[in-house]
C-alpha cells in the first residue's frame, strides 16, 4: 500500500464554555475497517513507517479504540520524536480522558516542534485552565488566535478564560466578537448562538449590569427558535438569571 493512498483528515471543534464536540472524519477511498487493516499489514512490513501509524492511530479513533489509537501514536513518536502532529493527537486524546499532566506534557511537545499548531496551544489552553493556571490558559489561547485569528472558538475558549479569572469587560469583548461571528454564520446552529448570548448574560450579571443583562436575556427570550432539549435548558436558566438578579 503506497503512502500517498492514505489520506487521513481529523477536524476537531472544541469550544470550552460553550459546548465540546469532537468530530473526527477520515477522507478514503475505503471503509474505516479495511483501511486498519491495510495500515496493520503496512507497519508489519514497514516497523519504522511512523506516518503508517499515526494513521493507523487516526483510524482506530474512528472506530472508537481509544487505547489502540494512544499506542499508536506513542510508537509513530518513539520512531520520530520530533513528529508534532502525532505529540498533538495524543495530547488531544489524554485531554478528553482527564489526564491533564499527560495532555500538557505531549501538547507542549507539539508546539515544541512545530510553533504553528494552533489546535495544540488551544489544548494547551483548556488543560491548563483545568488545572487552574488561567494566566497560561490566557497566554496559549492567545498563541492559538495568533497562528489562526478566524477560528471564532478560540475567542470564545480566551473569553472563558477571562470569566474564570473575573475580568468580565475582556470577556465581554471576545464574547461580543463571537456573537458578531455567529450572527453571520449560516451554519451555525441556535444552541452554539444561544450559548454565546448566554455567557454574554452572565458576565453582564457579574458586572452588576443589569441593563444588559436583561437585554441579552430578553434577546434569547424573544428568538424565534426551535427549542431541542438543549435549548429549552438555556431558555429555563436565563429565566432563573432574570428572576434572580
């Protein structure tokens, strides 16, 4: 099987404080099974092909084999240490376990070797911020917003921080910025707007502002909008945060 056959995209989307979905697709020419065992068949043959298992490791994940996956990439990197893509995989799959000490240490790795993964210094990002530093939460997020300033998620990840440290006029302003991008996104769906409008709400509650917040929560009150589950939610607790302001 050449190299070139195996073509392996992974889109992760990751929006700490709004909501997490992580949506991992492979681009093939053949099913996800056959493809892992093409790939297991390759680093038999070839046991230093480390981009076979990086692959193989993106394959696995597509089928769920969370452990086969982590494996994986550890041996694409015990062949190439320098290998950042796979540092950053494996990094993503430790911050989804809770294993934070882990993720920081491979996610470092990644933008040790390659400066210009923003995915990696947004991990960066929420695994610190889970371990409680938000000034490196801060700092990594930044970073991200840097190497891809039109990934809204990521102001959206920098607002949260500035939440959780207590500087809601910065949140605020990155806040607003999503809320700009959103209203122009036609593929955005309602949860993810409403989401926005509600930290909107909170930060404006925080600051004693009851002006705005009213207004915002009016503004998720008054939307025309077909209300899942999700929403409902929404609905219900920016009704708590009017009645308790």
């Amino acid at each position: 099987m050449k190299r070139k056959e195996i073509r392996l995209l992974i889109v992760m989307f990751i929006f700490i404080g709004f909501f997490i979905i992580s949506a991992i697709r492979v681009n093939a020419q053949v099913p996800v099974d056959s493809l892992i065992v093409q790939l297991e068949r390759l680093v038999e043959k070839e046991p230093k092909n480390y981009e076979a298992y990086f692959n193989l490791g993106v394959a696995y994940l597509n089928k769920n084999m969370i452990e086969k996956s982590i494996e994986s990439y550890k041996k694409a990197i015990s062949i190439k240490p320098d290998f950042a893509e796979a540092h950053n995989n494996l990094g993503i799959l430790y911050y989804s376990q809770g294993k934070l000490d882990e993720a920081i240490t491979e996610l470092e790795s990644a933008v040790k070797y390659n400066s210009n993964l923003a995915e990696a210094f947004n991990y960066l990002g929420m695994a610190y911020l889970g371990k409680g530093d938000v000034d490196e939460a801060i700092s990594n997020h930044k970073s991200a917003i840097r190497i891809n300033p039109e990934a809204y998620s990521y102001y959206g990840n920098l607002g949260y921080d500035y939440y959780k440290k207590g500087d809601f006029n910065n949140a605020v302003n990155y806040y607003k910025l999503i809320k700009n991008s959103l209203e122009n996104d036609n593929l955005c769906s309602e949860y993810i707007f409403l989401k926005c409008l509600l930290k909107l709400a909170e930060c404006y509650k925080e600051m004693g502002n009851v002006t705005e917040t009213e207004k915002i929560c009016n503004e998720i009150l008054s939307s025309n909008l077909n209300q899942d589950k999700r929403v409902k939610n929404i609905i219900n607790y920016v009704k708590s945060l009017i009645s308790n302001r």
